[in-house]
C-alpha cells in the first residue's frame, strides 16, 4: 500500500546501521534500470520493488542468496508481499496504517492545534480522518493547513473529502498531486 511509511523506515535504518562498507539505497521504479553493484559488504537497500523481480534478478545486479552471503544484507521495500514470498525472503515486516489515536496525535502534532477554537479542532478531525492513518498524508496536509481560519479548514475538507483520487489505493503520489 502507498503511504505508510516505508521509505521513511529504511531511511532511517540507513541512518543508523553500522558494520557495511557501503549502504546504498536504489529507488526502484516499475522498469528498474540498475548500474551494477560492486562485490563488497554491503547493504543494498531496495526500495519500491514490483513484482517482476526474482532471485535471477537480484544476482543480476550483486545481491548475494543465503548460500553464497559473505556478510552482505538487502532490504526491500515493497506495496505487495507477494514480491517477498517470491525471491524468499527470509524476514518480512508488515507496515500497517497508523490508529485512529496515534493518527490524530501526529497530525494535530504538525497542524500545531494547541491553541484553536474547538470548531477548527473539529474540522481538523474530520480532515485528518480522510488521511486514512497514512503518515505520508498525515504531515504535509497538517504543516499546509497550519494556521489556517476555520473558512481555509472547510475548505480543504471538502475538496479532500470530495476527491475520489484520495481514496484508490496505490495510486502514484505524482499522480494524486496533479489531481489533488
């Protein structure tokens, strides 16, 4: 699914892991044209990955198999478990929407509602509501709705809440920005 946070966790795990020569993180698209990858301990991480791929292709471009791991690890990204069952992953973790309460904390968070009459509060609600607990919907329709008069809430609320866009899953966020 679009929106959960997965590159924003893998990001993260570039950040903070030790032990590798190199940590490369390739963006995979829906047609991957991937350089090749020097033999090294790496950790590739690949992110985005559809489901054409398999083992052949992961040793096509450097991915050692468990039976040949000399200490190298990849991390993939995927919307589809699928992919993951497919080239036999051997740890898989499942990212699911936020709740409804960790939801309504992270975007009244980033909205910065501290201070708002409770009619904004409660249009505020209803537009985080639409975000469907997605971190990657949450924060940038919280930080452009901050500050904004109860007039610019309804607003947006009604132009989310009418977009059909908004509600098919998986749909490319280039492509909701150029209907949204």
């Amino acid at each position: 699914m679009y929106g959960l946070g997965k590159t924003t966790l893998v990001k993260e795990v570039d950040h903070d892991v030790e032990g590798f020569d190199r940590v490369v993180v390739v963006i995979v698209s829906e047609t991957p044209n991937i350089t090749r990858i020097q033999m090294k301990i790496f950790l590739i991480i690949l992110n985005n990955l559809w489901n054409q791929w398999g083992d052949k292709d992961l040793k096509n471009i450097g991915i050692p198999l468990v039976e040949t791991d000399k200490g190298s690890k990849a991390i993939l990204t995927t919307r589809e478990q699928k992919v993951c069952k497919h080239i036999r992953s051997e740890h898989m973790v499942q990212l699911n929407v936020m709740d409804d309460d960790k939801a309504w904390n992270l975007f009244n968070m980033n909205a910065n509602l501290d201070n708002f009459s409770s009619e904004i509060i409660e249009v505020a609600m209803e537009v985080g509501k639409e975000c469907g607990g997605l971190p990657l919907a949450i924060l940038p329709l919280a930080r452009v709705l901050r500050g904004k008069t109860l007039n610019g809430w309804k607003l947006a609320y009604h132009k989310i809440s009418s977009s059909r866009l908004m509600h098919i899953e998986d749909v490319p966020k280039q492509r909701k920005e150029m209907h949204t």
